[in-house]
C-alpha cells in the first residue's frame, strides 16, 4: 500500500480532512485496486487465524454455522468475486463442508439461516443437491408455516441474514414461491420497524417509543438493513414486481447514511447521537460497501456518493492494526454499546471485505 493510502486514515482521525482535500484537489482518495485488494487480505489473514469458534468452543449459537461466522463469509464470497483470490473461496468451501452444508440448530431463527447464502452461492460455482437440500428444508418449513414478517424477522439485523437467503433459493431452484414468501415478510418487517420520518431502522419493537423521547438507530442495525438490502437486489429478479420499491427503499436509507456521515468519515454506533470519540467499524463498513454497490450498480449518483465512500474505506483502513486485526468493532449486542481500537469480530471483517470488494470495483 502506497505511503498516501497509509497516512490518509491518520489525517482523518485528527480532523484534518478540509486541509487534506484542498492539497488533494479532485484526486480520488481510494487506494490502487491492488492497494485495496493487499488491505482486505490482511484482514482475512488475521480474522481467520483468530475464529469465534475457537475463543467459544461450545457455544452452538456463534458456531461456524451462525450468523457470526455467516457474516463473515458473506464478505468472503464477495472478496472472492472481486479478486478471484482461491484463499477465500477455498476458505468458504471448507466452512461449508465441515458444517456438511447444514444452516444453524434453530430453523425459525434468521441467525442461523445466514449461511445458506453462502452455501447457495458455492453450488452455483459447482452444482449439488447436496449442497442446497438441508437450507431448502429449512426454508420450506417457514413457507409452510406462514409466518407474519414482523414475528419471524422482528429485529432489523434479520434483513440481512434471511431474505437474501430466500432470493438465493428461489434462483438455485427456479421456484418463485420464496419470493413471494419473502416480500411478504419483508414488507411487513418493515412496516412495524421503519421510521419513516428519519428514515432508518429502530433495532427492534423495544426502541419504538423511548420513554424519554430520544430516538435511538443502531449504525450496524441499519447497516445491516442496507447491506442486505444491496445483497438482496443482487439476487432479484430484474422483472421483480418489488424490486422497484425496494430499489425506492435503499435510496432513501442511502441518502440518510449520506447525510449522517461525520466528517471523518466513521459513523458513530448512535446514529442520531454520535458523540462518542470514535466512529464504529462494522457499521460503517456495512454502509461502506452498500454505497459503492449502490454506486457500482447505478443506483446512486456517483457525484454525490464517491466522496461519501472514500472518506469511509480510507477511514476504515486506519482501523487496521498493524497485525490486521481490524479494530473499533462494536462486540456482539443489540444497541450501541462500547468499543475501542481492540475490539473485533468476525461480522466486521465480513463488512470490510465486502466494502472492499465494491470500493475496488468503483468506476
């Protein structure tokens, strides 16, 4: 990586970035794709060697089949479109066939349906009814089943775990009843967690009506939303009779992120509050990539997003320790809680494997 790329987080964490650009002028900030690519493995390299499973060997609920882990390879497969480097494909296929290609133990539970993504994503690469019949039994249950959206996905972090699942098994197997399934949870999900004023996600039903009037959106809550919703569109058919109100959705939370940027380029864990001393990573690599999507996939007006995103990865890489541990890792919760330069998990480097994957790829 260049000496720029380098300096450039440093400059944003003291604050400098106004001075930063007008030396710069119109000169991108966004590493070379192969500084970016040198980056993304760095953080792969060290959340591989440091696993969940390890550190909580018996804890069935963050195992290799839950949504920590899923997380995780969600940025994998997406680091492995960009780059075509086999250290991360082959990383996911040994994931998969350790965990025989089997979601989490709870079936009703988006978590662990997270990564049935990836495993539909690998039998697309080499095709196997082995590879997509134990997450299509699990599907089909819920299906069959008939839940309402805001019961089965009542937390917002469930939009990025289950329905691109859904989209993923309706391509692989060509039956559209998982569409139509999905799109009526999701709507419905939607409907009793949006805030249609601000324009974000609340976390869940517990933050609708805050007894002291402050409203609180979670950053990786709504980068969650955001993420999954670019994840989502990947998979759904272009003559989806949805896709335009989802496509409506992502840009208005997309223009929300945008607005709610600080200007060092890391949004804080409160979206809404950002006074804590340092921006949050996970979260903000959630909107990182889903923004670039946006951009790469002439959703967004690059004019008007480029800037957003390239102060958000060069912030993001002054996160990364000298180790590659990417820190400033909000740990495992379900509101803003702390975090320091220490703290990382695997969803974060998922995120930012799958920011990378985009801001690589920016035209």
């Amino acid at each position: 990586m260049n000496s720029l790329s380098l300096s450039l987080p440093r400059l944003f964490a003291q604050g400098k970035l106004c001075a930063l650009s007008l030396v710069l002028g119109a000169a991108s900030l966004l590493a070379k794709p192969a500084d970016t690519a040198t980056a993304m493995r760095r953080v792969f390299d060290w959340q591989a060697a440091h696993p969940w499973s390890a550190r909580h060997p018996v804890d069935h609920r963050w195992g290799t089949r839950g949504w920590v882990e899923g997380a995780l390879l969600t940025g994998v497969m997406e680091a492995y479109r960009a780059t075509h480097d086999s250290a991360y494909l082959d990383y996911a296929r040994a994931t998969a066939e350790t965990n025989g290609w089997q979601p989490g133990p709870r079936p009703q539970h988006a978590d662990d349906q997270i990564v049935g993504q990836t495993y539909l994503e690998l039998d697309a690469l080499d095709p196997s009814a082995a590879h997509v019949v134990p997450i299509k039994k699990t599907i089909d249950a819920i299906v069959a089943k008939g839940p309402r959206g805001r019961e089965l996905w009542w937390w917002c972090d469930a939009l990025y775990m289950s329905p691109p699942t859904f989209a993923k098994l309706a391509r692989a197997t060509g039956d559209a009843r998982y569409l139509k399934i999905m799109d009526q949870l999701y709507w419905d999900a939607h409907d009793a967690l949006y805030d249609v004023d601000e324009k974000l996600f609340y976390r869940d039903k517990r933050f609708l009506k805050p007894a002291d009037g402050v409203k609180i959106f979670w950053s990786r809550g709504n980068g969650w939303v955001l993420a999954g919703l670019a994840r989502l569109l990947d998979a759904l058919p272009e003559n989806h009779p949805s896709r335009p109100r989802y496509i409506a959705l992502f840009r208005e939370i997309a223009s929300r992120v945008r607005a709610l940027q600080p200007g060092d380029g890391l949004w804080r864990a409160n979206l809404l509050h950002p006074e804590a001393h340092h921006g949050e990573a996970s979260g903000s690599a959630f909107f990182c990539y889903a923004l670039a999507w946006g951009i790469n996939h002439d959703l967004l007006p690059a004019d008007e997003y480029r800037p957003v995103v390239e102060r958000a990865w060069a912030a993001l890489l002054g996160c990364i320790g000298d180790d590659g541990q990417l820190g400033w890792v909000q740990p495992i919760g379900s509101a803003p809680d702390a975090y320091d330069s220490t703290t990382s998990q695997e969803y974060g480097a998922g995120a930012f494997l799958a920011a990378g994957s985009q801001v690589m790829q920016l035209p």
